[in-house]
C-alpha cells in the first residue's frame, strides 16, 4: 500500500469508509454483519489499509462505531487510525458524544476528528454552537490527534470556516463527474491555496461511478479493456497532487482486494489521453444519470413517515431516464404508507442530503403520476 506523509505520520493513501460495512439486511443503515465485517476488516489491515473513518451519526443505533470499536479491538491501538464526527443535526451535545465515541470505539482518543457534512445553511450553527472551541480543547488534551471537518459547502463557506479556525485537514465529496458539472474543482483548489491535505469522499459517487451507461462504459472499455469501470474514477483521482487519501466504501473482500492492488501501485495514474476519454464518457453519463442520488440514506432516519426516499429516487431515475418512460410497476411493492403519496413536504429530507436533490418536488411529481395512473384505471 502507498503511503504519504501526514505532518509526522505516514498514512496509507487508500482509507477504509466504515459507512457502509456489510449490514445482516444488506441494506445501508441496518445492524452490522459483525462476521462479514470482520473479514473485510481483517483482510483490509493485511493489505496495509489501516485508516477508518466512520461517525457517531452511522447505523442503527450507533452500531457503526459500536461495531468498528469491537473489530479493532484486536489489534495494537498503535497499529491503526481511526476519524469519527459529531453531526450537529444531533443536538448540542458534543461533550456527551465525544465522550460517547472513546467508549463505543473502544479507545482514549480519536486520530481524525471532524465536524459533519458542513453545509452553506449549517456550518454557522458549528460556529455558534461551541463545538468547535469544546473539540480544540480535546485536542489540547491529547483526546484528538488531528482536527477537520468535511464538507458539502460553497467555497464561500469554506473561506468563512477556514478563517474561524486553524484546521488541520478537510474532507470532500470529490470525483470525476463533480469536477465537472459540480463545484468539487473550486473546492479542491481553495483547499490547496490554503495548504489543507484533502480526504476524498464519495470517489465514485456512492457507487454511481462504478457503472456508466452503456455508451460511456463501452468508450472506457475500448480504450482499456481490463480496467473496471470504478478504478477510472480511482486512478483520475491519484492525478491531484494534493489529495492525502481516498475513502472507499468496502463492503466486501473482492472490493478491499481491486482498490488495495490499485494503491500498491505507482504506476495506477490517468495519462492526458486517458482523462479526455474519461471527461467524453462521464458528459455521455450526465445524459442518462437522472437524480444523482448516492444513496447515503442520511435523508432516511428522520423522515416523519419513513419513505425509502433513495428507493423511490432510483424508481423515478429508472421510470424517467432509463427507460424513457414511467413505468412503476416497482411502486406497488412498495408499503403504500411509505411511498410519495404520505409525503408531508417536511424538507427536512432535503436539509440532510448532501447532494441538495429537490426531493420534494420530486415525490410530488412521483405521487402526480401515481394519481393520475390510478384514475387512469
């Protein structure tokens, strides 16, 4: 495994995303598959990946670090890093979380400590709230190792947070499609004005970039025939100089095994040629994509009448984008108390979700077409 420097440490330059760790459901958010878990776990720290990040906020019941803390626990505290978050959707309680986190993670302190998914609506609430002030004191304490925050936000945000504090890294969603149709070029290059190592998150897109349409992946395959479709996204991200690591979401021992062997090697880098055909396939993508959902399912938990909303996102992309027209059979398998017909247009779905979707609007355009297909009958 690769590895680069971090002030005096050495970390390796693939990072384990503990969010989405095989669940006894399969499903995201669901209770940990602690045996399955253990394997991919265990066969990530044989390969030299030794960096976890997961959050107080993750799974049923905090489960992911509940989880995460027993795993490791096997292992020399010495011999592995761990970053966790306090979300302030959560309440003002960082002191009784953080203290919460040392005891579900099994440890006496935290290497990477960040604020959560830091939006241009949220990140002043971090900064009046005194979490920020709280978390600098534990790491005077020696209780963090590093202090971050990862974030959502505007450049204009970030230039609002970077001057409230002296950070010590910074965590963005950063990939090939939002380099170029969202904002993650600007963010990346204010990060490095700055001189804060970046940690990438969601490199492909909650695993939207791991499967193209099919023109796209045919463009990709013919130009490298034995490349998976997701190590493009991975090797166009080793082209950034200044990115520190990359998260990858692991579920599975087959996925530690592919990312850990393309960060073994040097020579795992995108040629010019090789990024102009990725930058032709990725604009052929954006056609066909439709909702750019990554199924994070942070706009799940509090949605005051448990619509699956990423279910019905990937329902409506099908319907719309796919298959060019609306077909939702798939809706009438779905509980009729949790599809867009009980949609209380709360919003607060879309003030979780870090991809600012309009879900609103789109469950009322769903529901339309429910009614409509009902009348119809």
């Amino acid at each position: 495994m690769i590895q680069k420097t971090f002030h005096n440490i050495k970390l390796p330059e693939l990072g384990f995303g503990a969010l989405r760790l095989p669940t006894k459901t399969g499903k995201l958010w669901d209770d940990i598959d602690r045996t399955e878990a253990q394997k991919v776990i265990d066969y990530a720290m044989e390969q030299g990946i030794n960096f976890f990040d997961t959050a107080h906020a993750y799974g049923a019941d905090r489960d992911n670090e509940k989880s995460l803390g027993e795993m490791l626990s096997k292992y020399p505290r010495s011999s592995y890093y761990l970053a966790t978050k306090y979300l302030n959707f959560m309440g003002n309680y960082y002191d009784t979380f953080f203290d919460e986190q040392l005891e579900y993670l099994k440890t006496d302190y935290i290497d990477f400590y960040m604020i959560h998914s830091v939006f241009d609506d949220t990140y002043e609430q971090y900064l009046s709230n005194g979490s920020i002030e709280y978390l600098a004191e534990q790491k005077q304490k020696g209780r963090i190792k590093y202090l971050g925050f990862s974030s959502h936000a505007s450049v204009e945000t970030l230039k609002a947070l970077t001057d409230y504090c002296d950070w010590d890294f910074a965590m963005i969603q950063l990939n090939y499609f939002d380099w170029l149709y969202g904002r993650a070029k600007d963010e990346y290059e204010f990060l490095v004005n700055k001189g804060l190592p970046i940690i990438v998150m969601e490199p492909v897109r909650g695993g939207r970039l791991a499967s193209l349409p099919v023109k796209a992946e045919a463009m990709l395959k013919a130009a490298n025939p034995d490349w998976s479709i997701a190590s493009w996204a991975f090797r166009w991200l080793r082209t950034l100089p200044s990115v520190q690591m990359v998260l990858s979401g692991m579920s599975t021992i087959d996925q530690v095994k592919e990312n850990s062997t393309l960060f073994s090697d040097a020579e795992t880098i995108l040629s010019e040629k090789e990024k102009k055909i990725l930058f032709d396939a990725c604009k052929i993508s954006r056609e066909n994509m439709g909702v750019l959902c990554t199924n994070c399912l942070y706009c799940v938990p509090e949605c005051p009448v448990n619509i699956d909303i990423p279910h019905i996102l990937e329902i409506y992309n099908k319907a719309s984008k796919q298959e060019g027209e609306w077909t939702f059979d798939e809706l009438s398998k779905v509980d009729v108390q949790k599809t867009p017909f009980k949609c209380v247009k709360c919003g607060i779905c879309e003030s979780r979700c870090p991809q600012q979707i309009g879900i609103v609007k789109i469950m009322a355009e769903i529901a339309d077409w429910q009614s409509k297909t009902r009348n119809d009958r």
